[in-house]
C-alpha cells in the first residue's frame, strides 16, 4: 500500500512538470517569481519582461504636390493692341487688334524695329501714320482696308509692294517718299476715292494694273525716272482728263488707259485719246 501511494505522488508530479512544459511552449504561460526590469524597444513591437505588447501602425505615405505658380508679367501697351512675329532682327506687324480710327504704328516691340506692317482686311481704321523704322510696305500690307482715308508713309521706305493698297476704297489721298524706287503690280487698284498722285524719282516702272480702277483719279504726274509702264496701269480711270508721259518712258503696254474715255495724252510732243491709233486704251 505505501509502494502505491509512493508511486501515485511521483505521477502526479511527473504530470504536473509535463503541464508546466507545455504551457510554457505555448506561450500561456507567466512565471511571476521573477520580474526583469530591462526592457527592449524593437520599433513597432514593444517587448517587456512583465507582459508582452505588440502595437500595430499602418504605414502613411505622404505624396507632397508641387503646384507650380505662374508670374503674369504685363506686357507693353502695344503687345495688346498688335500681333507680330519677330523675323530678320526686326517686327513685322500683322494685325490691329484695337478699334482706334486713327493709329500711329510704333518704332519699335520689346526692343525689336517694327520693319513692315501688314493690316490686310481692317475696317476700322481711317488714319495710320508710320514710323521711320519701315522700309518696306509689303503684300496685301492694306488690302481691303475700306475705311482707311489717309496714310503716313515715312522717306524710309523704298518698296511698296504688289496689292499693297488694293482695295482701298475710301482712301484719297497718298504721298509716295522720294526714297521709294518700286512699286508693285495693283499696288493702289481699287482705290475709287484716290484723287491724285505723283510717281517720284527713282521708280523705273508703273507695273501691271497699278492704278487699275481708280475712278476718281484726275492728276498724275510721272517722274522722268520712269522708262516702262505695264498693261492695264491706268486703265477704267474714268476721271483722267490729261497725262503727260515723259520722254524717259520707252515702253508702253496694251490697254495702259482702257476705258478712260474723256483722257487726252501728250507724249514725245504729240496727243493721244482713244479714238487715236494705238493700243494704249
């Protein structure tokens, strides 16, 4: 009976030390007979010797956004009242966004010479002078500019170009520079109000239909500079009662005054009209 009582006392130890065992392996269980007072940080988990914590962040991720800021800088009076383009060292201004009747062209856009101006198809405009700083008024420069009246061209240019004022209805009155030596095919056709005009020294030609259709005109006078004038130059300038060709002109094309009606022509000493043998009407 002792052997047996012996021998369930050493069991139930043996199952208790077995318990103990596992627990421990299972992480259940706590031995409070000691109490380590270190602690060890390992960042997001916090392990102590009194009791096991573990503190769980989600990561945050912080996109920073540059919103890039634009800085309106003002630009010159001018830059709003004319588009151009920059070609050559030089501007050319290629429309009038304004509703001025009357304009003067500046010399100059952010530093560059204004070279040429080309106001094709403007309604607005009645007046324009321009700078010194044009050389060249070109293609089409005013086509179709229906109210302009008057225009200042400066002794800087030298070349009105072809259909430079074609169109131009309203316009009366225009003084052409001594400087200039060219002037284009149908550079002023159209030009119904055009009174009179002078071809200065130094244009060698009147090109084709120069002139063509300017009904009011009356008075021409042709520089001795002058050796050719191109068919159609004059022709249905129905108020032209007299012109004199000089004697430089060596060339005189078809139809020069067709349909102007009431003209009398004096060259090399002699007078010309359309019921006259020649081509010219």
């Amino acid at each position: 009976m002792k052997n047996r009582l012996i021998a369930l006392i050493v069991s139930a130890l043996f199952t208790t030390s077995i318990m103990a065992l596992f627990l421990v392996a299972c992480g259940n269980y706590t031995d409070h007979t000691e109490n380590p007072s270190s602690e060890v940080d390992q960042g997001l988990v916090n392990i102590t010797g009194e009791e096991t914590t573990i503190e769980a962040e989600t990561e945050k991720t912080t996109t920073e956004v540059i919103v890039p800021t634009a800085t309106f800088v003002e630009p010159a009076a001018e830059d709003f009242e004319y588009t151009y383009d920059t070609v050559l060292g030089g501007v050319i201004i290629t429309k009038y966004n304004g509703d001025a009747k009357t304009i003067c062209i500046p010399t100059e856009i952010e530093g560059d010479p204004v070279k040429q101006v080309a106001l094709c198809g403007n309604i607005v405009i009645e007046q324009v002078v321009l700078p010194d700083s044009v050389t060249v008024i070109g293609y089409s420069a005013f086509v179709n500019c229906d109210s302009l009246t008057e225009i200042t061209i400066p002794e800087s240019v030298v070349d009105i170009g072809d259909e430079a004022f074609r169109g131009c209805s309203s316009l009366t009155s225009v003084t052409i520079p001594d400087n200039v030596t060219s002037i284009g095919d149908r550079a002023f056709k159209g030009c119904s109000s055009l009174a009179n005009i002078t071809i200065p020294d130094g244009v060698t030609e009147i090109g084709y239909g120069t002139f063509w259709d300017c009904s009011s005109l009356t008075s021409i006078i042709i520089s001795n500079s002058v050796t050719s004038i191109r068919d159609s130059a004059f022709k249905g300038c129905s108020s032209l009662t007299s012109v004199t060709i000089p004697d430089s002109v060596t060339e005189i094309d078809y139809d020069v005054f067709n349909s102007c009606d009431s003209l009398t022509v004096t060259y090399n000493g002699q007078e010309y009209n359309h019921a006259s043998d020649t081509n010219w009407w």
